[in-house]
C-alpha cells in the first residue's frame, strides 16, 4: 500500500498543526509550572448549574432535542441577546450548537466556497483560519497593531479587500489581545462592510467579560443584521467550556441554511448539557456578574505588574488576557516564551501562534488566582532582568 | 470617604486578608497611599475589627469542642436583649453571640477543652444568669463549610496547561 498519508485530503495534510501543541508538550513535562496559558476560566460551573444538569439526568432527558436546541433556550438565548440590542426570533433565527467552535465551522461552511476569500483580523484566535480552509477559501490577514490597542480599522481592512472577498470574522472582545471594539470603531467597520458586500462572522463569546462599558455588537448597527452571523455561547460568561454549548443568532435565510448542516452532521447539541444552559441563563446573573468583577481585579493587578516589569501591556478592555510587548527584550516570542518555560517555569503562549502581528507579543491568561498571578510576575520579573543584564555585557 | 471603595476593599480583604496593599492598588486601580488610608479609616471605625485565620481545627489534634446554644430570654425594659447578651458574651468561652428571630433568641456559641468543661459553662454560668429562661445545646460534630470556606474542597485544577 502507497504511503497512507499521502492518499489523505490535501485540505488536512496542508493545514498547519497547532502552535501550542509543542509548548503543552513541554510544559506537561515539568514540574512546579505557573500556567498563564490557559484560555478558559479558572471557575467551576456555579453549582446551582450543575445541580440542574443532574437533575435534569434524574428526570430522564436523555433524548435529542429539536435540531436547533431546546425552544425554551432559543427563548432565553434571544431574551438574553435584547441586552446588546439584538433582536432575533427563537423559533427561526436562533440555533444552538456544540459550543462556538461548531457554530464558526457552521458559519464558514454555509458563507464561503473555493474561490472565496475570508478577511481575518490578526492576531486572533486559532481557529477561524483552519475552519475557512476546510470549507475551500483563502485566507487574508487583516493586521491589528498595538498602536491601536489591536483593534481592527477601516482603514487595514480597506487595503486587504480583494474582489473575491466574501466575508470577514470579527472576534471582539478579542483572544488574544483583550482588545474591544466601540460603537464608533464598529461603525467603521460596517461601513466597509455594506460598501463591499461582506458577511460578517461575529464571534462574541467574551461578550459579557468587557471592562469599562458594555459590549456592541455589530450586527446591532443599520444594515449589518442581514449580513452578520452571531455566534456566542455560554463558555466564557458562565464558566462552562468542557458542556459545549454554544449558539448562532442570524436572520432566518442564513439561519436555516447552516441548520441543514448541524442537522446532518450534529443532530443537536447535548440535551443535559442545553438544560445546564437553560438554567445558566435563567439565574446565574449573579454569579456571572461576580466573576466578571473577579477577572476585572486581576486584569488590573496583571497589567500594572507587566508595566512594572517592563514589558509594555496595552489595557485589554475585554476577555481575559494580556498581551504584553516583549520586544524590549530582543528575544522572538517563541524564544521568549520557551526560555521562560524552562527557566522559570512560567507557561505563556507565543503571540505569533496566533498570526503575523502577534510576533514580539506573549498572550498571558490571567484567568488564575491572584497568588500565581504575582508568584508568575515575580519570575517573569527575574527573568526580564537577567535578560536585560546579560544584554548590558 | 469612598463608601464604594470601602466595599471594596473590604470584600478583598475579607476573602484574602493576606493581600498586600500594594496588590489592592493594582486590583482597584488606585494609589497605594489611597488604599492604605482607607484601611487605617477601616480598622479605626471598627468595620474591620481583627484580622485572623479560617482554620480547620479537626485537622489539628485538639479534643477541643464547639457547642451551639440556643438561648431563650426575657428581655429587659428599655435594654431589650442587649443588657443580657452582654452579660453572655463577656464570658470567655463565648465566642459568638447573635439575637435571632425565630424559636428562640440568642445563638451562643461556646468552645471548650472537653464537653464536661462546656457543660458545666452551660449549666452553671448560662443558665443561671437572670432573665435567661431556657438553653438548649447542640454539640458541633463536623464543620463542611464555614464563612464561605470549604473544608474538604476537591475542586482543584482540573484545566489543561495550554489551550487556545
């Protein structure tokens, strides 16, 4: 038999493997590692939540659900939705889906076919890329600069247009940055949008952890509700990434279109996993609220420290990472982060994994107790220094 | 002074009274100086009144026990409950006292080295004490959670090291 990897799709062999995977690798290896690498929050799923999932277990809903989730979570994911303005019908414009990831393939693969290219801000998170791959498009980078806070203008979006531009993936509050979108910013952008006929993929799952203000999205300015897939979930806000729930918020013609999809190839998300949801949604402001004012602190206390340090941070104004400038140090963010691993035991991600402009940035989580925040900005501290000295002789 | 700053210095402090003033700086984004008077005004007017541990004593070899008392009284003209809870709280084996609605009035709490020692407290000082008509005693056997804590809390970090 020929060489069984060759015989696979070109579009799989061709894709580029993770960035993180070598650093997981090494980091798993040692012992006494502060991870800051970590891109989920370091809450468990309030109780209340889980208990009604196993409740939900005792009372036997064990069976599918309707294609597009339970009706009354489409419900309260559309009551839920009117806080940023956002108005959708829960029984045609509303689907639930096995966590945002599903919902960015879905959004992909019902927009874009060969020939099409998708605009994707960088640096951003890792998966809008491979997915608009998979569905047969090219990619064009949009770069977002540090001058800019790393928020996307018109002006970068503009320059990267290309006549077979389809769509453009929006992805604020923003992984890795932090950074935030304004109406104004927005605005901008929609301009562009509706000028050049593109869809736009909103990913809002760190809606609810924005600082200083609340979240706009973009599909709430004129003209963009038709031509927006709104994707959010309940990771982030709730603290529930390992239940994988998910959901897409689009007008009915886009809606239905990726529901045949997730019918054929999903059938629904998990039943106990939408009750947990349903529950989420329906009492646990509170604790939401809580946790955002938690991560709030330690944002504060990571950003000050990094401008401590000397590594320039920008204030992210959203999510829950740090995007400190490691450039003063000379080193490349790999090497930054990789000689920061071994010799201090601070695990960090590299910010090219994340795109070009990432280059000469580390994402840092802060998404961890506020005595391994400091414990990590002390070594970071140290190794800065020894950095700085040695390049001094 | 700052009533929302106060809160929420307080609740970080409340939760973690090992936070330096430094890092209450940089978690509220204030001065140092700012945070370290409103600490000092905090402590002067008495809302922070110690600063101690949450301990599990059960993992410490103490025979020590701990007895919650309701207490049922006849309140005073004029001083209402408060003339006898004073009289009960000054005891030192009382470590808290609480008016309560309900069934009864005052929740006492007691600790001594040994039940007999707790017994003879209930039955000799608090019952004794004027106005005070009825006591009834629950001796504590296991503590799961206290002021927010859990004892045997099995959460621990169950995320992988890197993810995207």
């Amino acid at each position: 038999m020929s060489n069984l990897y060759d015989r696979l799709s070109p579009i799989v062999t061709n894709l580029p493997p993770s960035g993180i995977r070598r650093f997981f690798d090494l980091a798993n290896q040692m012992q006494d590692v502060i991870s800051l690498g970590v891109g989920e929050p370091d809450f468990v799923t309030p109780w209340h939540i889980r208990e009604a999932c196993m409740y939900s277990l005792e009372q036997g809903y064990t069976t599918y659900t309707s294609n597009r989730g339970l009706p009354e979570l489409c419900i309260e994911i559309a009551k839920y939705l009117t806080k940023y303005e956002l108005t959708y019908d829960p029984s045609h414009e509303i689907m639930v889906t096995v966590g945002g990831s599903e919902a960015i393939d879905l959004a992909m693969r019902t927009l874009v076919c060969p020939g099409d290219d998708v605009l994707i801000p960088s640096p951003t998170y890792v998966s809008y890329k491979p997915c608009a791959l998979l569905a047969g498009a090219r990619v064009v980078d949009v770069p977002t600069y540090a001058e800019d806070r790393f928020r996307l203008t018109a002006d970068a979006l503009e320059r990267a247009i290309t006549p077979q531009s389809k769509a453009l993936v929006l992805c604020f509050p923003n992984n890795p940055t932090g950074a935030v979108m304004s109406r104004k910013d927005l605005q901008d952008i929609a301009d562009v949008a509706v000028r050049h006929d593109l869809f736009v993929i909103s990913d809002e799952i760190y809606a609810e952890l924005t600082y200083d203000g609340v979240h706009t999205s973009i599909a709430a300015l004129p003209g963009m509700r038709e031509r927006t897939i709104v994707i959010s979930g309940m990771s982030k806000a709730y603290a529930m990434t390992g239940w994988r729930i998910g959901y897409i918020a689009a007008c009915e013609p886009l809606l239905s279109a990726m529901l045949k999809i997730h019918q054929y190839t999903i059938m629904c998300a998990p039943h106990m996993a939408q009750r947990a949801a349903l529950e989420a949604l329906r009492n646990g402001d509170d604790e939401r609220n809580k946790m955002v004012e938690s991560y709030d602190r330690r944002r504060k206390l990571i950003v000050a420290n990094l401008n401590d340090i000397g590594l320039p941070c920008h204030e992210p104004r959203g999510a829950f990472y740090a995007f400190p400038d490691i450039r003063p140090t000379g080193l490349s963010s790999e090497e930054f982060a990789e000689r920061l691993l071994l010799e201090q035991g601070v695990a960090v991600v590299p910010g090219s994994v994340f795109g070009e402009t990432g280059e000469g940035f580390i994402r840092c989580s802060y998404a961890t107790s506020v005595e391994l925040i400091e414990e990590a900005m002390r070594r970071i501290g140290t190794f800065v220094v020894k950095l700085t000295s040695q390049a001094v002789k | 002074m700052n009533d929302a700053l106060r809160l929420k210095v307080v609740d970080l402090l409340h939760d973690n009274a090992k936070l330096s003033i430094d890092t209450i700086a940089k978690m509220l984004g204030e001065a140092p100086e700012v945070i370290a008077e409103t600490i000092d005004r905090l402590e002067k007017d008495k809302v922070i009144l110690r600063y101690s541990a949450v301990v599990n004593w059960d993992k410490l070899e103490t025979n020590q026990v701990t007895a919650v008392i309701d207490v049922r009284v006849l309140p005073q003209r004029e001083v209402g409950f408060d003339s006898i809870a004073k009289k009960i709280y000054r005891f030192e084996e009382v470590k808290s006292v609480s008016l309560m609605s309900g069934g009864y009035d005052l929740q006492v709490t007691v600790v001594g080295r040994d039940i007999r020692e707790v017994s003879r407290f209930v039955s000799e000082k608090l019952a004794t004490i004027e106005n005070v008509t009825a006591t009834t005693t629950h001796f504590l056997l296991k503590t799961y959670k206290s002021d927010g804590v859990i004892f045997d809390d099995t959460d621990g970090e169950r995320r992988l090291m890197i993810t995207p």
